[in-house]
C-alpha cells in the first residue's frame, strides 16, 4: 500500500541527538549525574571503539549504543567512560547485556564505566534496573541507572515548554508511538513540534539538528511528507531560516511546477481546446513524476549524503510506480543499493 506509514526510525534520530547535545541529555534524564560531571571539559565520543570490543548496535530494540569520556568534579577520578544505551523493545536480556558490556569496556579501558539505560519501550511495567547472581558466597552483578520514555508520556505541557532539547526529541518519539501509523494523527503531531523548534531562542546549527531528527523520526507516509515540505517552506519563508539548502529547496519546489508549465505551454502552441486539455493532463503528470523525483532525491540525500551521478539519472527517469517503489523502501533501507534494487511488480502480478 502506497499511502502506508513508513516504520519508525529511532536510531539515527537518537545517536544524532546524542552526539549533538550530551550534556542535555544527561541534564534531561539523568540530572544527579550530570550535576557530578566537570562539563569544563569537553566530552570525547569513543562509540567508533565499541565495535572493536564486541559491542554494537545490533541487539533487538537497541537503537542507540553511545560511548563517552567524561571527567567528574570530584577530583579523585581523572575521567570516567559513560556507555549509553537508548533501548526501544522490551528485552528479557537487557540488564545481563549491560554486565557484559559495563565489564568488556572496563576491561578493555581499566577505567571506570557508568552504564545509563533509555527505556524507550512502550510497556510501562518495565523497569529493570540490575542483574546479580549469589551462589556459594560469590556474588556477581550489576546495578545501574535507567530513565523511561512513558513516564514523560503525560508530561505533555511539560515538555512543550521546556527549554531542553531531549524535552521535544522525547515528544517526538512518544506521538509517534501513539499516533499508532495513523498518518493524520502523525501528521498534526510532527507539525505542531516543528512549528515549536523557533520558540526557544536555540542556535541555527541546534535548530537544523532537531529538525533532522523530527523529519527521520516521524516519518510520514508520501502524501502527507509532500505537504509537510510544502508547510516547512512557507514556515521557512516566514521565519526566513533554511533548514535545507536553497538549491535543495528549489529543486523540491519548483519540481511540482515545472512538469506543468510544460504541458500548458504546448497547449498554448497547438491552439486547440484538445491540445490545451491534453497539455494540462500531461503537465500534471510531468509535475507529479518531477516533484516526487525530487522530493526522494531530497530525503536519498539526507540519508545517505550526495547522490552519485547515476543514481541521479535514476531519478531523472523513473516513473511514478518506480518512486511509489522506492519511496516506501527507503524508511527500512540500509544502502541505496537495496533503494534501487526494488522493481515496481508487473502488470500480471
């Protein structure tokens, strides 16, 4: 069904999020430990080094695996490493999963680890929060801190009015957990936080991130990311910000005009009232194919960084089934080799 809504994506929205705005983060859901960390100095991101010790980002319902150096105002420890974990399912392995990977990075550091858990589940009895074993006077475990998404769930004032950035990330990812793939609920709900990104004074570059992280998280179904963009432009005009390039805003915008224009203006040349009528029903669906080639060219771009020139020609000559195609693939698409590998199905199928 081409009108369905994408599946969500927690991932990239979380880690981007992360990177950008740690302190943030740790203010937002874990403000005791924040208050004991010397932000004086720099945080440094070691997540790249988590592969090396067996450590990804391929567990179920892990969506985001961040490691971090931090130093603590007390003075006793000259740094300390923070994993962070964003979890996104109920996982019956999750506090046993946290003993190993706390233990691989000490022992691969022999430095201090403090493991931090996002619940970002939709059970609201879910909870844990460690994991021991006793047996013949050995004890072994771990106990560590978690916040949870749902117990901000009937923050909502709360959060539209907080000044922390992690206050309209956690608002996006709970209205798209309730909008339920309902795409007119998700519609109104991604509006209304974006319409929110110019009231609290942050910086360009801070803007640019959340609204990256909106737009990938609250992924809309073809018809309503069409009028989303659409509404994001005439915000950008308003507010005179650009939140995407202005040779990107141009293609996009000027893609659901051009193939019209054509078409009237051959209509115009013939001269008849047939001609005229046949120019109008083939500009429409030049503008269609065009804009909807921009469009996925647009969010392509995003996804992967700039298109290399034949997949630009892909574009250029696809028809509207074959961007149907890839437009409902590339929410769960990890390359775009696997965007353009997808066939629209034939006729007889």
């Amino acid at each position: 069904m081409t009108n369905a809504t994408p599946p969500a994506r927690y991932d990239l929205p979380w880690k981007t999020a992360l990177t950008h705005a740690f302190r943030a983060f740790m203010g937002f859901f874990f403000p005791d430990l924040c208050a004991q960390i010397d932000w004086v100095k720099r945080p440094r991101f070691r997540d790249k080094e988590l592969a090396g010790i067996g450590i990804n980002d391929a567990t179920q319902g892990l969506v985001a695996d961040e490691l971090v150096e931090v130093y603590l105002r007390n003075g006793r420890l000259q740094w300390v490493l923070i994993h962070v974990e964003v979890q996104a399912q109920r996982d019956a392995s999750l506090a046993l999963r946290v003993l190993d990977y706390n233990y691989r990075i000490f022992k691969q550091y022999e430095q201090p680890v403090a493991s931090l858990v996002l619940l970002a589940d939709d059970d609201p009895g879910w909870h844990p929060k460690a994991f021991h074993s006793e047996v013949l006077g050995t004890v072994m475990g771990i106990s560590f801190a978690t916040a949870k998404l749902l117990d901000y769930a009937d923050r909502g004032p709360a959060l539209l009015a907080s000044h922390n950035p992690f206050a309209l990330i956690t608002l996006a990812h709970l209205r798209t957990q309730q909008a339920c793939h309902d795409p007119d609920r998700l519609y109104t709900a991604k509006w209304q936080i974006t319409k929110l990104l110019y009231q609290h004074g942050w910086s360009k570059q801070r803007i640019i991130m959340l609204f990256k992280v909106i737009n990938w998280m609250m992924a809309l179904p073809r018809s309503h990311e069409q009028q989303y963009w659409r509404a994001v432009f005439r915000l950008e005009r308003r507010r005179k910000m650009e939140w995407i390039s202005p040779l990107e805003q141009s293609f996009i915008d000027k893609g659901w005009e051009r193939g019209l224009k054509k078409g009237l203006e051959k209509g115009r040349q013939e001269g008849r009232q047939e001609g005229r009528q046949e120019g109008r029903q083939e500009g429409l669906e030049q503008g269609r194919m065009e804009g909807a080639a921009a469009l996925l060219g647009h969010q392509l771009t995003r996804r992967f960084g700039p298109l290399p020139k034949t997949a630009r020609n892909k574009l250029a000559k696809a028809s509207v089934a074959q961007l149907s195609v890839w437009s409902d693939v590339l929410p769960g698409a990890q390359s775009l080799k696997q965007v353009f590998g997808q066939k629209p199905p034939s006729p007889q199928d």
